[in-house]
C-alpha cells in the first residue's frame, strides 16, 4: 500500500489531525497540498501551512503550502487550480476543516452557527465539487471526510444541536456524493475515531481528564491512509471508525495510539 506520487489535497491541515494525515502521506513520498487558514505563527497554537508543508517535505513527500479559507467558493477554486498546475492533478481530497461549539440553541450565537455551517457544510460541499472533475481523472480517486456516520438518537441533538447539524451535513454529503459517484469509481467516505483524539479542539472544550483519556491522532491518519490505499470502486459509501479499520488491517497494538496506555478510553461524540 502506498501513496507513492499521488496527489492528496487536505483542509485544516496545519495542526492535529489533518496535520497527522499529512505527515502519513509524505512519508509514502505523495504530494501533499497542505490547506488552512493559518499563514502566520498562532500566539496559543502550533501550525502554520509553511511549517506543515516543511514537515511534509523533510518526511519524504512533496507539498504546496496554500492559505485557505474554505468558507470562500472562489478561493478553494482557485487552490485546486494550483493544485493541478504544480502536480498535474488531484488523487484524493481530504475534507478535515471543521469548526465546533458544543452549545445549546440559545447559547449559539447566529454568526457561530453561520461558521460551522459555512465551514463543516458548506467547505466540504465547495471543496468536493471542486475537486471532482480532477479526481474523475485519477486511477484510485478518493473523497475522505472527516465526519461522523448519522447516528440521529435524540442524544445528539439536545446538548449541541447546531453542531450537530453541521457536523452531519459533512456526512450526508458522503451519503449522497458516494452515491451520485459511484459510476465514476470515485469514493466518497467519512471516517471518525472511537476514542476522543487528543487535538487542540479537545484541550479546549473538554476537560483535562478526557484529554488524558484520548488517543493521538496518528490513529486517524494510519486509518486514513488505509482507507486512501482501497479500490475507489469497492470502498466507498462508507462510515469509517478508525479502530475498526485498522483492525481489517491487522493492527492489533492500540497501546500505540493512547495518551496514557492503560488509562480507559473516552469514546467520541456520535458513537452509541
């Protein structure tokens, strides 16, 4: 299985997982264009698109650094076409951009729900049909999203229902572009961990005691990669959770994974 020259195109990759997933692609020697908004230094976080493509890079793979914010239609164009001018096209589009507020309906403000709609939503919608008419060129093509499988128990809804919507409007584009896809080989997928990922969304909004209990995001990004490796026209219209996939890959080490090996495991949202 390898990644070898292909051309992986990933949102919100300058830190956690989509960071991850970049660095698991170098290191197969792919070509990584490495999207997000951060240009400069964050003064509390890590991660710039210059310093992840240099990491791609000193990893063993190739990278286009490219400032983008999803939310702008024009924009994401506009990186898929330089995208395909520095490698000649586009192999898989990884969808991991996401924005979150585990609020309840009046502690929501509209211009917060107005974000993660613009950028769980909307980003994914923008970025997968500017992609496609590149990947239906590709021998393996390959739309991976970062998102939950639609799991509509009342519990998912009360405590964070605009998060909720958004997160969901990322999988039912998978549903329905898997689909819309399927004669033209292109996979359409999410995938989504079993276990919180110890990611600068989780040292925020949850306690420490979670992030104690989380595993690291290399577990996604070897899920990924798995995922990424699969026949676009068997694999697709998937659900993916990241232990289970690895575990179809003969990984039996989750020890690996953990923050704290031997500490028990705090499952994800969505995940009964």
């Amino acid at each position: 299985m390898s990644l070898r020259g292909k051309t992986i195109f990933i949102t919100g990759a300058t830190r956690g997982i989509g960071r991850e997933i970049a660095l698991r692609c170098a290191r197969d020697g792919a070509n990584v264009v490495v999207t997000g908004k951060s240009a400069q230094p964050h003064p509390k976080l890590p991660g710039t698109v210059g310093s992840v493509a240099r990491e791609v890079e000193a990893a063993g793979g190739k990278a286009l650094a490219i400032q983008l914010d999803v939310r702008d239609a024009t924009a994401v164009a506009d990186a898929v076409g330089r995208a395909v001018a520095t490698f000649g096209g586009i192999d898989c589009l990884v969808n991991n951009a996401s924005a979150i507020s585990l609020t309840g309906t009046l502690d929501t403000p509209i211009r917060r729900l107005d974000l993660m709609l613009a950028v769980n939503l909307r980003g994914t919608f923008a970025c997968s049909q500017a992609c496609i008419p590149h990947l239906a060129k590709a021998g393996n093509p390959h739309i991976l999203t970062l998102s939950p499988p639609l799991n509509m128990h009342p519990r998912w809804f009360g405590s964070h229902v605009a998060y909720t919507m958004a997160k969901y409007g990322m999988s039912m584009c998978t549903l329905g572009m898997a689909e819309e896809l399927r004669a033209q080989g292109i996979a359409v997928n999410s995938l989504w961990p079993r276990t919180t990922i110890a990611t600068a969304a989780i040292e925020v909004h949850f306690p420490e005691a979670i992030l104690r209990a989380s595993r690291k995001a290399a577990i996604v990004a070897d899920a990924a990669h798995a995922i990424l490796n699969r026949d676009s026209r068997r694999a697709t219209g998937n659900f993916y959770i990241d232990e289970t996939v690895l575990r179809e890959e003969g990984v039996t080490d989750f020890d690996q994974y953990a923050v704290n090996p031997g500490t028990r495991l705090y499952s994800d949202l969505f995940l009964d």
